[in-house]
C-alpha cells in the first residue's frame, strides 16, 4: 500500500512542454503556452500560496489563434495572437499579453487593430484565487475562490480567503481602470476604442499580501521593466559570474541558459540581505531543500561561490535540535525541505521536514569542499563549526539505525517519506526483480557521501578548531571503505544499489553507484568494471543514463525513478568516471548531455524519459518535469568542471587542470572562475590547458 505523502508526491498533474513557467524567488507563475491560467496545476504561486488561480481574457466574440509564445527569461514571458470578430466584421488585429513575475505578476495586454478602420472592442477577463497550499496544488486540487470586493476610490480590488482562516489576500489594480466590475463573477471589463493600425494596452497586477504585509510588487503598471530590483539584480549577478566561449557552439547556449535559470531560482534572506540560497526548482520546489540545494551549490561552486555560503549558513541555522518523530528532526540533523503549514503529509501542520538520510553527509562534504575552494573565511568557519560537530555527531549515532557500520534509514512517522534518499518515491528502491526491500535501508551512494563527509571534516579539524581528532576521522573513513566495497560488490559486476534490514544486497543495475564513485570509496577495479556497464545499451540512451538498467524488472522508461534520466543524476556519473581516469565515459556523457540539453532549448528538465535515442531522435519530455531545476541547471556546470578535472591543488594555493590528455575537449575559454576570493580565467586551445588571473 502506498503511503500518504508518498501518493501525494506522485499525483502530479501534468505540465506539459507547452506551458508558460515564470519563476523569481518564492513566487512564480504558470499557464498554457496562451498565457491563460485555468487548469487545476496553473496560477501565481507565492510563498507556498497560490495567489491567483484563475486568469483568463476573452475580446468580444473573437477566436484567438496563438502565432508565438515564449519566455525570453525567467521571469517575463510574451504571447501573441491574432483575433478577428464574430460575424464577419472586418475588424481584426493582434493580442500581445507582456508577463512579468516577481513577488507578484503584471500583465500588459495589448489590443492592436490592423485594419483601416477604428475599432470598439470590449475586453473581459476574469480573476479569481483559491490560496490552496502549493502541495494541493501540485496534487491538481483546487479550492473555492475566494470573494472579491473593493473598487471606488483607488480602484483597488481585494481577494480573500476567509473560510480556511489563512491570513493571505490578493490585491488586484488596472491601468486604466475597468468600466464595469463583476465582483461575484471576478471579472473585469473595458469598453476600448482602437483607432487604425492603432492600440490600446490594459495594465494589470495582482499582488499578495501575507498576514497584513504587501509581497512588495516589483513591476508595477508605468514602471519600466528594466529598470526594476529583479532585473538589475539578476543582470548584476550574470556580469559577475564566469561566462565561456568556445568552438563547441553548444557550451556558451547551455551554460548561459543554465546561469541564467540559477539566477531566477536564488531566493534572498530579507533578515540577512547579504546571504543567497537556491530553491530546487520551479514550479513545485521554490524553497530550501537539504540535498537539493546542498548538490546544486556544491556543482555550482566554481561559477558562484555565494551560493555555497548561504546554503551552508542556512541549513546550519535549521539544523536538528531535538527529537521528533513526527518531523524527522534529530539532533544535528539536516533539513529535508522547509515549507508553509499546509496541505498535506508532512506539512500539515509544521514547516520542516527532516526526513532525508544523505543531506547532513552532504552538508559536511559541502563545508569541506567550500573551504578548498577559498569560499569560507574565518567567520564563516567559526559560525559553522558548531553546526559540522552535530551533524558529525549524527552521522556516528542516529544514522546508522541497526549498528551495523552504514548510514541508513527507517521512517519514523506514517505520513513520511518511505524512502528517504535522493530516489525517494515509494518504488524508487528496489531489487533487481521489482520486490521492494525492507527498512532500514543502507544506500551505496549514503556511504560514498559519509566516506567523503568523514575525510572531509578530517581536513576542517585544524581550521575549525574542532575537538576531533583528524587522524581517527581518515582511519574511519578508510574502515568504511573496506566495508563497503566487501558488503556492496554484487558478483556480476556492479556495486549494488543498497542493503537492506536482513543485510541483503538489494541487487538492481542503476546509477546510485555513480555517486559512490564521485566522493572515491570504490576500489579502482571495482569502479571499472561498473562504470563498463554505463555506456551498455541498458543504461546508456543516447542523452544520458537511465537511472535503473533496463534489464531490471521495475524498469519503465516514462517511471520518475526506475528507468527515467535525470540530468544531475548523469553528471555525478559523470564525475565519479573522471576520478577513475575513465574519459571514454565521461567523453561520451559530456557529449549526449550536451545535446539532450540543447534539444531542450538549452535548459535540461527536472527529469526525462528513459527512452533511446535510436528509437526517437529527440529526448521524451517527462510530462510533469520541473523546468527550470536547480540540480539539472547546474549539471551543466558540473560538467564543464568534470570534462577538464578542473579542481583545487591538495594544499589549497592553486587551480588545476588535472586531465592530462585534453585532446578530446574543444577549444574554449572560461571567464570569472572562483577560486579563493580570485577571478581566474581557463582555457584550453588545441589540447592545452591553461589556468591564470583574470
């Protein structure tokens, strides 16, 4: 049977490739390619609250016909379509809808009359707002819309929801004000005259307002665009960031778009304006998540050391305190996801959620591997401290459930999460004949992730003044790989996904075992052979690697975890081959990544369909994909990392090119690298690699 949140997380509608997302922060917005918000999945979500859930135009009797629809960036997006009036009127022309997103929407509709005659036509548009809990609507629920009132003096109208006892309320204005407003309907209407070859633009906002406080609107009607906080915030930080060029046309496109979309999905701290975090991604996941956030910044290191910073500053301050089944909170134990009280599973009545095994090794490999790269400074090491004490103290005690020497983990509450890794829907773990295995479940990847997290605070001690002692630190790490590569080798050739509670292998061909790779606890011969299976045609599509081999029995190519590819997923794969010296596989990644991701207009999806390349020549959307995702944006900067070994010298005083051969990797030039409060410059021209100031 399947527990609750885990259907919940799975009862996603469907966003198809042809939906409008715009995302800035903690507010976005989606709709169809239209811009029409009408479907159980669209409206603006902020803070966890959907703040307009319906929002629909309509011109006279005319039929529309989209002619475009894009979204230049993140946060702004652009439809046209063409009209023409019922009846045969000669009346006809263009409707161009200009969307901007950020902590509340505007919308600049456009009448445009192209015929030779003045036109009077009449827009109607209704809005209305629901403010269900962003998990309902995620699950395709909606709730009634709440009442309208207002208008007279200011033209100001007001949305509230007074049944659930939420004290959240959406504030509608117009320019130029409606000639007439239904209030029980939601609907506004102008009576507009639009001379020849002429038009007439209607301004409209909506912004939400949270326990008595406006969002803050960042584009209001008469405002120029260009010149708002968002927009300069976001150019600002594109200036600063490393930018590439090369002979490779692909890279600057990817790596372009994927800065871009890590701008859109930084989220700022109002009580500490200098500290920036990564939300997962857009729609469902515009907010804090351990593992998500804590691998995207890690990838992101070189490009944008700030995000490491605020990450590991945040989860400190969210860190485990006390013990609580109901959350999953255990003392020095790392967030899972922070959100608003609402909705259902976990979030129905708290705002944290613990229940992730591999965020707090994840946080402690993040701590070190920001200290190698020069991003902490001493403050930055005192304040976190603390923190990487308690969640080493975590990993030593509750981690491991049973006692038997691995990090595992076992539900605690009904409404949590049955799985508790980055594959955490109820089917995602699994032997190789489809069974699932039984609590607790000790991960490969979790061991990888404490083997490093072990050898990395092992290398804080000093600059931490922790009360460690490094050397134990490195002797247990080296323990721990001993263990594993005894306990996890399965006989026919791969590193099995997992043990579960009777210490059985549980025996499925995937890529967990990529990650374990990645942090270097495989044994080299071991490695080689797992990573021979990578490219085999049961892995290998084409575009990237299916997350479980489709050999297995639970293999499905359309399944979230069980067959699908997910481009982080990938490009940990990716760099667990490099640290075994195996370019044939890292190569071949690199390259089917890189073109997935231009198939995809430059931005790799959430996830995608396990489907082969030889049997489509395009990858397969997954239908409810998160797009754009932090994890798989800023696999393209993994990647760039992974395909030059591009990584701090063993003592710190420099950045190094450690692939010897560069034969097989195209000219180009990456600007603004970050390495120890320095702007470095990396090229490589005909199989040269060269690291120097900026």
């Amino acid at each position: 049977m399947r527990e609750p949140f885990d259907a919940l997380a799975e009862s996603v509608a469907t966003i198809g490739r042809r939906q409008l997302v715009l995302v800035d922060g903690r507010t976005f917005a989606i709709s169809d390619e239209a811009g029409a918000m009408w479907a159980p999945t669209h409206g603006m979500v902020h803070d966890d609250l959907r703040h307009l859930s319906r929002f629909r135009l309509w011109l006279d009797e005319a039929s529309l016909e989209i002619l475009a629809s894009s979204a230049p960036t993140p946060l702004s997006a652009v439809t046209v379509a063409r009209f023409g009036a019922a009846s045969g009127s000669a009346v006809h022309g263009v409707v161009t809808r200009r969307r901007w997103v950020a902590s509340g929407l505007r919308e600049d509709i456009e009448v445009q009359n192209t015929a030779a005659k003045p036109a009077r036509l009449t827009l109607r548009v209704e809005l209305g707002a629901d403010f269900a809990h962003i998990f309902d609507v995620k699950a395709g629920l909606s709730a009634p819309l709440g009442p309208m009132t207002g208008g007279g003096p200011g033209d100001v109208w007001t949305i509230t929801d007074p049944e659930r006892g939420i004290e959240a309320s959406s504030r509608i204005e117009s320019t130029p004000p409606p000639d007439a407003v239904d209030v029980d309907a939601g609907t506004f209407t102008w009576h507009l005259s639009v001379p020849a070859h002429g038009e007439v633009v209607v301004c409209l906002t909506v912004e939400p307002v949270v326990n008595g406080d406006p969002a803050g609107l960042a584009f209001g009607c008469g405002v120029f665009p260009d010149d708002t906080v968002p927009v300069q915030r976001q150019a600002r930080w594109l200036a600063d960031v490393p930018s590439i060029v090369s002979t490779d046309p692909r890279l600057s496109v990817v790596v372009d778009q994927a800065l871009a979309d890590i701008a859109a999905l930084r989220i700022l701290d109002p009580e500490h304006p200098d500290r920036v975090v990564i939300a997962a991604g857009a729609p469902w996941f515009m907010t804090v998540f351990g593992r998500d956030s804590l691998l995207t910044s890690w990838m992101a290191l070189p490009f944008d050391e700030t995000l490491a910073v605020g990450v590991l500053h945040t989860l400190a301050e969210l860190q485990g305190k006390v013990d609580d089944p109901a959350s999953e909170e255990q003392p020095g134990k790392i967030l899972h996801e922070l959100r608003r009280h609402g909705g259902a599973g976990p979030f129905a009545t708290r705002d944290r959620y613990y229940g992730t095994v591999d965020a707090t090794p994840l946080f402690l490999m993040l701590a070190a591997e920001a200290w190698r790269w020069g991003a902490l400074g001493p403050r930055d090491l005192e304040r976190l401290a603390p923190a990487v004490d308690a969640a080493l103290g975590w990993v030593f005690h509750s981690g491991d459930t049973d006692g038997d020497g691995f990090v595992d983990y076992r539900r605690r509450h009904a409404s949590g999460l049955s799985n508790q890794g980055w594959k955490d829907s109820w089917d995602g773990v699994n032997f190789a004949d489809g069974s699932l295995p039984q609590a607790p479940v000790a991960l490969v990847e979790v061991q990888g992730y404490t083997y490093a997290a072990l050898r990395g605070v092992a290398d804080l001690v000093a600059p931490m003044a922790l009360d460690l002692d490094a050397d134990d630190l490195r002797d247990r790490a080296e323990r721990l790989k001993v263990r594993f590569n005894e306990r996890f080798w399965d006989p026919r050739g791969w590193y099995a996904m997992g043990l579960d509670g009777e210490g059985r292998r549980i025996d499925s061909l995937s890529t967990n075992p990529g990650h374990a790779l990645w942090t270097g606890i495989a044994d080299e011969t071991l490695a080689d052979q797992y990573l021979d299976h990578l490219l085999d045609t049961e892995m290998w599509t084409g575009w990237g690697l299916r997350t479980l081999a489709a050999s297995m029995a639970a293999y499905d190519p359309l399944s979230y975890h069980n067959g699908s590819v997910w481009p982080h997923d990938t490009a940990l794969c990716a760099a667990g081959a490099a640290r075994y010296g195996r370019w044939d596989v890292v190569d071949a990644i690199v390259d089917g990544a890189f073109d997935a991701a231009i198939q995809f207009n430059g931005r790799p999806p959430e996830l995608f369909s396990g489907i082969s390349r030889a049997a489509a020549p395009m990858p397969v959307a997954y239908p409810a994909s998160c797009s754009p995702q932090a994890w798989s944006s800023a696999s393209i900067l993994l990647l760039i990392r992974t395909m030059l070994d591009l990584a701090p010298s063993q003592d710190r005083t420099e950045l190094r090119i450690g692939r010897s051969d560069l034969t097989q990797v195209p000219d180009l030039a990456l600007e603004r690298i970050a390495f120890a409060q320095h702007q470095l410059t990396v090229t490589v021209e005909d199989g040269v690699g060269k690291v120097f100031d900026s």
